[in-house]
C-alpha cells in the first residue's frame, strides 16, 4: 500500500513536507490572511490586528472600523500536532518503507 514511499529519497520527502505546511497554512490561516490584508489596507487608524499568547492559546482579532473581520484562537499543542504530527509520521514510514543497504547497520 505504501509500496511508493520507496521510491522516495530525501528531497521528495523534504518536498512533501514544505507542500504539507504551505497547505496547511492556506486552508486554515486563509480566512485570517484575508482579514489582515483587509485590515491592513484600510483607511489610516481604522485597521487594528490583535495577536496574543496566555494560558498556551494564541488568539488572533482583527477589526476594521470597530466591526470585528476575524476572530480566532488555537490551543499551542494542537498547532504543534498539525505542524509537526503528519510530518513525523510520514518521515517514520519512509523510514520503514526503505530497502536496507549492504554494509547499513542492523538495528535490533
């Protein structure tokens, strides 16, 4: 089933990684993205972008004339679990998937 990952080298993986977090950030960073640059763009001292970080949630608000555009928050292990999680497990199947080489040490 994961017979492909065998094929893979290092650079495909590597790649596979980089187009992971660039989806990742587009599908769940877009709505706030799209809020930011309107709020950045908006007429002088109207726009206003609030980050902040407490009891390990980060909360993003962003408002344009005192209406609220974006308004989110995530927990700092769950954004450490969609960065880092799929990532290491696709890495730790590569690894399994690989053809040992003559002269590559056995592990037990």
């Amino acid at each position: 089933m994961l017979g492909f990952l065998k094929r893979w080298r290092p650079a495909t993986l590597f790649a596979s990684w980089a187009a992971y977090w660039i989806a990742l950030v587009l599908v769940t960073m877009w709505p706030a993205l799209s809020a930011i640059w309107t709020a950045t763009h908006a007429p002088p001292d109207t726009g206003n972008v609030s980050c902040n970080f407490s009891n390990w949630v980060f909360s993003l608000v962003v408002t344009t004339g005192g209406r609220n555009l974006y308004t989110g928050s995530a927990h700092l292990l769950t954004i450490a679990l969609l960065v880092g999680g799929p990532p290491l497990i696709l890495w730790a199947l590569w690894l399994a998937q690989r053809q040992r080489l003559p002269g590559d040490p056995v592990s037990s």
